[in-house]
C-alpha cells in the first residue's frame, strides 16, 4: 500500500471515530448505528451493505423484512439546551419502492414485515451514551399490528400496542414475533 492510500485509510478510520465512537450522536449516524446495533443482537443481514442504499427495508432476517426506527431523548445540540424531545417515529407507507437494479415500483404501502423501534431515554447529560445497549429500548410490532393510515407513531401509543424490551432480549422478543406472523 502506498503512503498515500495509508494516510487515506487513517484519515476515514478517524472520521469514523469522530462520528460514532461518541457519547451524542448525530440523528443520521445514530441511525446507522442503530440498525447496525439490531442487526448484531439479531444476527440480521443489512441490506445497504450489499450497495442497496434505497432498500425498502433496513434489516433481513429468516426471509422477513424489517424496518428501524429511533429516537433519543438527548442530542448533541442539548449539550447548550435542555432535552424537549418528544419521542414520535414515521410509520407513513411509502409510495413505492427501488429495486437492487434501479427501477421504481409504484406499489404503495409499507414494506417492511416488522418494525422495531428503539428509544434512548437517558436525559442527564453526564450519563447519557448512545452507545450503551443497556440505555436503549426497544419496541417490536409486526407492521399489520401498527394503526392504518397513519404518519407517525408516539412513544405512549407503542407502549399500549406492546412492551419495551432491552438488548439483552431483542433477540427472544423478535423469534417471537416472527412466529406470530406465521
């Protein structure tokens, strides 16, 4: 490898750092490395790895689409200002979706066989870290479960359709999920 290619490498190995081996994370790296973080617990395939950036869904697993959404009570900005979040996710059915060849299929609705939505609560500033598994929660629905017609969910309204669950149990609550769309 030329000195060159190296200083390359270092200087993305850095940038990488910089954005996710911090306690705040921005909403878009906190994103991926979320999805990230599911699919470890999951042992899901992440489908933008194979270059499906626009892929209808974030995660596959057993034949099943999934779709992540998060939110965190902290963020970066909140360092300067008090935490206001008011935790709500998107649940709007998208119009359509692209294809791994880069064809649009008009074939509205969502497309994901199961959502899972992870909340990081923690609000003191000197606690809060986005990378802790142990502060996230995380909320498990098969899409047919989610109101129809609907944009946006709020944290209270997931809670009346199902329990939270942490890391440690993502794993189980998922199986279970899976076989009640059987």
């Amino acid at each position: 490898m030329r000195p060159r290619d190296i200083q390359l490498h270092r200087n993305i190995l850095r940038t990488l750092e910089r954005q996710y081996d911090c306690a705040l994370m921005n909403n878009v790296n906190r994103g991926l490395y979320v999805e990230c973080l599911i699919a470890s617990a999951l042992d899901a395939h992440l489908p933008w790895l194979d270059g499906e950036d626009w892929a209808p869904w974030d995660l596959e697993l057993c034949n099943r689409h999934i779709e992540v959404k998060q939110s965190a009570a902290m963020q970066p900005w909140h360092k300067r200002v008090e935490a206001r979040t008011r935790p709500s996710f998107s649940i709007k059915a998208s119009s359509g979706y692209w294809t791994r060849d880069g064809d649009w299929v008009a074939e509205p609705g969502r497309k994901a066989d199961i959502y899972v939505f992870a909340w990081h609560d923690e609000k003191r500033l000197a606690e809060v870290d986005h990378r802790c598994t142990d502060q996230w929660r995380f909320f498990v629905i098969a899409t047919r479960d989610l109101p129809e017609g609907q944009n946006t969910i709020s944290l209270s309204s997931l809670a009346s359709i199902c329990d939270d669950v942490g890391y440690a149990d993502l794993k189980t609550t998922m199986s279970q999920t899976m076989r009640g769309l059987s």
